[in-house]
C-alpha cells in the first residue's frame, strides 16, 4: 500500500471517529449549483473525507477529482454494501468517459447483468470504444448518468467533485436495489416431528427455498424480512415474533416450514447458496 492511499484510508477513519462534522462551508458553496438539492452531505462526508475536511474549506463543487482518490471512495462504498473491489487506479485527472469505464466495470464485476441492449440517447459518444459504451449503457439504465442533457454526455469533459459525490449516491442506489431480491411467501406450517433443515428446488422460471427452523414452543411467527445479495450468497433475513408474555403454551419443540418462491432470471445462473440469518450450522 502506497503512502498516499494509506493517508486516505486514515482520513477515512478520522471522520468515523470524530462521528460529525460541519456543513456549514459545503451548503454555502452548493448555495444556487445544480447538485444543491441533491448532495446527502453526511454521504460526502463518510466517502469523500478528503474534501470534508475543516468543515469542507478545500471542496470545490465545480473542480476536479483525481482518479485515485475517486476509485478509493467507490471501493469504500462497496465495502460498505459488502462487496470488495479494487480500489487501485492509475494517478491522473478523472473525465466523464473513465468514471463510467471504472463504475460500469465494478458492477459487472459484482453481478450486475450487461446492457448491451439498452439504447443511449447521447449523440456524442462515437469515440468510445465497446467497453466504455457498455459501461455507460449499464450506468444510463441503473439511472447513475442522465447526461449533460437528454442529448448530451460529454465524455471528454473532466468529472467535477459534485458529479462525482452525486455519482456514488446513486451508485450506493443501484447497489442496494441489485442486492434486495423480490420473493414470494408461499406458505408456512408447523409440526412437531422434524428437523431444521434448508432445501432448494431449482425449476426452469423460479428457485424454491424451504427453510424448517425449531423453536422452543408453539406460538411463535416467522415470516422473511428480505433477501440480500452479498457476494457469492444469497443472505436470508428472519422476522421471529415470539408468543406474548403470559401466554400458557405446552413446552414442546415445535418446526416452523416457511417456503420462498424468486424468479431465476433475478438470481442469475446456478449453483445458488443460501445462507439463513440465525441458523444453525448443518
């Protein structure tokens, strides 16, 4: 690890130390800019530490950002969704066309399904090569770049501090939506001869999950929280109700069966590891 990106990892951990910091400079500067209304400036402050400090005095809305320190925000961001991606690029003045190169290929990397068929509306984007075109694609889809108009990219362009912040939030957006998948609860039953176990029935369209958990006694509900995407896993989240306090109930161990239905096409190709929050190991 090189000195400069080690001073910006520490400058990381000073802001989560010092737990706040001042906005009064950030909101003055951003005073009548586009990117005013749009900038979370607690998000800034967490990713782009090295502009928020003394209360944001060397942020410049409308200056530059080097490559090196934007890519380390962006590998943060995915750390904190838990993904690690590389957070190394080569030292430099960041434009509009390689802030799409660098994202795009971050989110394919985590999953992320190729654009190759969207369509851009851009009339200037002739002079990327293939790979920048499906990156911008995947990133005009996710809705992270709208452009400088609905005509307008402008890749050439370097990217300012406000784009890049604006960026990363939309990017911690499309994150989150890519890593919370849609299912369905087809049922729940209860006996009392089982054992806790996990069973997952792939068919052609949908990928079934059934989960038997034990519990100490009847009268507990259990119901999925959400699903999350996390790595090479798929993270299953409980809701667990015990019985109300009082409630008479015989002491014996009862099964809970809950089963999940998702569309195969959301969780991609097969084999698909599921890993149930609270469950023993088998």
């Amino acid at each position: 690890m090189n000195k400069k990106t080690l001073s910006i990892l520490m400058a990381f951990a000073l802001v989560l130390v010092s737990g706040s910091t001042a906005f009064g400079d950030m909101q003055e500067k951003l005073d009548g800019h586009w990117a005013g209304n749009s900038i979370d400036k607690t998000f800034a402050s967490f990713y782009f530490p090295y502009l928020a400090r003394d209360d944001f005095q060397i942020f410049k809305p409308d200056g530059e950002i080097s490559r090196e320190n934007f890519t380390l925000s962006l590998a943060s961001l995915f750390k904190g969704e838990g993904y690690n991606v590389s957070g190394i690029e080569i030292p430099g003045v960041l434009t509009r066309k390689g802030m799409t190169s660098i994202v795009g290929e971050r989110l394919m990397e985590i999953g992320l399904d190729s654009a190759e068929g969207h369509s851009l509306p851009f009339g200037d984007t002739s002079s990327l090569d293939n790979e920048a075109i499906n990156s911008l694609k995947l990133l005009h889809r996710e809705g992270i770049v709208m452009g400088e108009s609905n005509s307008v990219f402008n890749p050439g362009r370097k990217l300012t501090q406000a784009e890049a912040i604006v960026v990363l939030q939309r990017t911690q957006s499309a994150i989150k939506g890519f890593k919370e998948l849609d299912f369905r609860t087809l049922g729940v039953t209860q006996n009392y001869t089982n054992q806790e176990e996990i069973t997952i029935r792939v068919a052609e369209n949908v990928v079934t999950l059934v989960v038997t958990k034990e519990f100490p006694t009847p009268g507990y509900t259990i119901s999925v929280k959400s699903i999350l995407r996390e790595n090479n896993h798929f993270k299953v989240y409980f809701k667990i109700t015990p019985p109300d306090p009082g409630t008479i109930l015989p002491q014996v161990i009862t099964y809970k069966t809950i089963t999940i239905e998702m569309d195969r096409k959301e969780l991609g190709e097969a084999p698909y590891d599921f890993v149930v929050e609270g469950f023993r190991d088998m």
